[in-house]
C-alpha cells in the first residue's frame, strides 16, 4: 500500500491525529513532571550553596580572612569527595584555600555561573554551579555545588520524552496502518458488490461482518435500499410484461369493433367503453407508480375521514343496489393528514372489489371507520363472498395478478395493489383477513 493511499483513508488520519494528540499529552506530562523535578533540584542546590555563603560570611566577619581560610580548609577536608565546593584566592588568584585546584574562568566578580570541573584520574569532567564573591583586600571567593545528578535528571527525561514520543508515533502509526488495511479490504468488498449491482446483477447485496459497526448499519441501509429498488425493477418487468397482454385484448376489440362500426351507435358506444376501461388501467398505473415512488409533489391536509368514506360508498351503493346486494356504511367522526384522492381511490377500489365477488341477491357489502385502542384509524370493507385463500391474500396485492375465479372479469388486477401502495404512502397498512365468509379488507392509517 502506497502512502498517499494510506494517508487517504480516514482511519489512517485519525489513528495519526490521535497519535499527535497521545504524543503532546505524554509531553506535556513528562514535561511537567521534568519541570518541577530539576526546579525543586536547582531550588535545593541554590539553597545550599545561600546557606555555604551566609556561614562562610560569619566566619569572615567574626575573625577575619585568616578565619575564613581555617573554616574554608577544613570544609574542604570534611567535603572530601563530595559534592560542595569552596575556593579562596588572592588578588593574583592563587589559591588560599579550598578543594578547586584552579580558579575557573568563567567565574564573574560577583554573581552565580556555571562551569566544568575537572576531575582527576582522567575521569574527565563534571558540571557544577557556584557563585563567586569580591572581598576586601583584592580576595576572591568562590562557593559552589557538584550539579552532575541534575544533568543526569535532565538526560533522563529528555530520554524518556523521546523514547515515550517515539513509542507512542510508532505505536499510533502502527495502528492505523492495521486499521487502515482491514477498512480498505471492506471497502473493496463493498466496492466490488457495488460494481456487480451497478452492472445489472441487482440481486448481489453489500457484506456484512456481523459486528454490528457503523460498515454494518450502513451496508444494511444499503441492502435494504436494494431490496426495495429490486422489488420495483421486478415489478416494473412485470408491468411490462403484462400491459402488454391486458392492454393488448381491450385495444385488439376496440380495433375490430371501430371497423365494424359503420356508424352503428351501439358499437361506437362499446368501443369507447374499451377505451374508458385502457385508461383507467393506465391511470391506475401511473397512480400505484406514485404512491410506491412516494412522490414529494403528494399533498397531505387534514381530512374528515367519515366524509370521505361515505363519499365513496354512497358513488358505489346505486351499483350494489342494482346487483340485489344490501349494502352498510358504520362510520366515526375522525379527521386525519391524509391525500384525499389517493385514499378515497383505495377506499372506492375495497368497495368495487366488494361488490364483484359478493353473490347477488345475497350478498352483503359492510363498510365501517372506526377508531382503534393504538390510535390507528381502520377503514374496513367487508363482503360475503368467496374470499381470497390466506397462502394468496400476500400475492393478491401484487400489481395484475387476478385470482381464479376473477380472470375472466373485466378487472386488471390493480385494485388492491393501488390500495396498498396508497398505504405505504400514508405509512399505513392493507391487511387481508377471513369474514366467515367472505374477505375483509383493513385500511390501517
């Protein structure tokens, strides 16, 4: 993998981000932590060497340079090996006292500094901090302190920041790389599935690792996106298919019946019938295309539901009537946001259903809106006639499909799949149950 690929990827990014971020936390840390260690060190040895200079200022003054000098040797000889310094010299600097062999260069007339103090035996040097004293007489004094553990605090926490820092760089950087490599494999298998769905082979789905990660909702998102996109290529195909038989028969008679017209009115009239009944088949296409499609142009306003329901029974009851049918409309008082002419479309489909397999004479046609306890208005159109089998009742809301015995009816088969479509739209449902006998079709709002 190439590093301007890698550095593309999100995860590599962030594992980086997080890695700067865990770099300057770990820094800041050990920084406070160097900071207030080699302070309190420097505090402690300035202490010191204040308290070397306040006794070594008594002695002066109690008794002279010859008194410093006795108070200077002895010191010196009590320090040994140790770490505090003291020297004495005269106006030509050389020595009086002390444990320095050399007056050191770097030394002001008065003030503190820094410097290298050699050690014998060849063991090179060593840093020290001190601070030097004109006194009367040309006299010079020097009091000071061995710093070398203070330096070797500072190599440590300069050592432990870098070590630390790098730690954490390649540790960071190592972790991105792993998550960069396993976000890009799924991205490929993503990508390939999508290629193959985008060549025509919509039935092939984006994969899931069953982590239930974010890759995991949104490749489901996806599928079931495609499941709906494939499910209205399906029944676009089947559309086709059959527009072509169910337009073909009414527009083949209507052919024959205009060329046998010859100005005879009965046959003019029956052919117009025809043409009435082709475009209410394709008016009820193009109104199933939108409401599946959901179309943003479909206007919901608050609607009185019993109005529209008895609208639309009483434009069906003279029909039911003439087929010797008792016909029942129970309503209740209920407004709801609906799209008017879409619902009552449906709600008129339910009742021509009806009336077509209810058994003249005798049969009874019930149409009721009620209310129900989860706050879902029900609009329920009930007939006594055969029903629809339950292992059909799913099939029988596809678009053209016509269960036996209703093949030979004028019907195209999309009554109930307007009425369902109509429901999607609402986010509503169209149930198909048993009347005992006969079929109850729900409009659940």
């Amino acid at each position: 993998m190439k590093l301007a690929q890698l550095w593309q990827t999100t995860a590599f990014r962030q594992a980086a981000l997080y890695s700067a971020f865990l770099i300057a936390a770990v820094a800041l840390a050990l920084g406070s932590v160097y900071v207030a260690t080699v302070g309190a060190i420097e505090r402690q040895t300035a202490a010191t060497i204040a308290a070397e200079v306040q006794g070594l200022s008594e002695q002066f003054r109690a008794g002279g340079l010859t008194r410093l000098a006795r108070t200077i040797e002895r010191r010196s000889r009590a320090a040994g090996g140790a770490s505090s310094i003291y020297m004495l010299v005269d106006a030509d600097l050389r020595s009086v006292a002390g444990n320095l062999d050399r007056w050191p260069d770097a030394a002001p007339e008065n003030g503190s500094f820094a410097f290298r103090l050699l050690v014998t035996e060849g063991q090179g040097s060593r840093r020290a901090v001190a601070e030097s004293f004109r006194l009367p007489g040309g006299y010079r004094l020097l009091v000071g302190r061995d710093a070398e553990d203070l330096e070797l605090v500072r190599g440590r926490f300069r050592a432990a920041i870098l070590w630390v820092g790098g730690g954490a760089l390649l540790f960071g950087l190592g972790a991105g790389l792993l998550l960069a490599r396993r976000v890009l494999a799924r991205v490929a298998r993503a990508a390939q599935a999508g290629e193959r769905i985008a060549a025509g082979q919509l039935e092939r789905r984006l994969p899931t690792g069953g982590s239930g990660d974010e890759f995991d909702r949104l490749a489901e998102s996806v599928n079931g996106m495609m499941d709906r996109i494939e499910g209205l290529m399906r029944a676009m195909r089947i559309a086709t298919d059959s527009i072509s038989h169910d337009l073909r028969r009414p527009l083949t008679r209507l052919r024959a019946r205009l060329e046998l017209a010859e100005g005879d009115p009965e046959t003019v009239g029956a052919a117009v019938e025809e043409v009435d009944r082709t475009v209410k088949i394709l008016d009820n296409l193009i109104r199933i295309a939108r409401a599946e499609a959901g179309d943003q142009t479909v206007a919901f306003a608050p609607t009185d539901i019993a109005a529209l329901v008895e609208d639309a029974a009483d434009l069906y009851r003279p029909l039911a009537e003439a087929e010797g049918l008792s016909f029942e409309v129970v309503t209740e008082a209920m407004v709801r946001p609906v799209e008017r002419q879409l619902l009552a479309q449906a709600v008129a489909n339910l009742i021509d259903n009806a009336i077509k397999y209810a058994p003249p004479d005798v049969g009874l046609i019930r149409v009721t809106l009620r209310a129900r306890p989860d706050g879902r208005a029900e609009i329920a159109v009930t007939d006594n006639g055969s029903g629809i089998p339950e292992a059909d009742r799913e099939r029988a809301t596809a678009r053209f499909v016509r269960l036996e015995p209703s093949r030979g009816g004028e019907g195209a088969g999309l009554g109930l799949s307007l009425a369902a479509a109509v429901m999607r739209l609402h986010k509503g449902d169209l149930i198909l149950g048993d009347a005992g006998p006969g079929l109850v079709a729900r409009l659940l709002l």
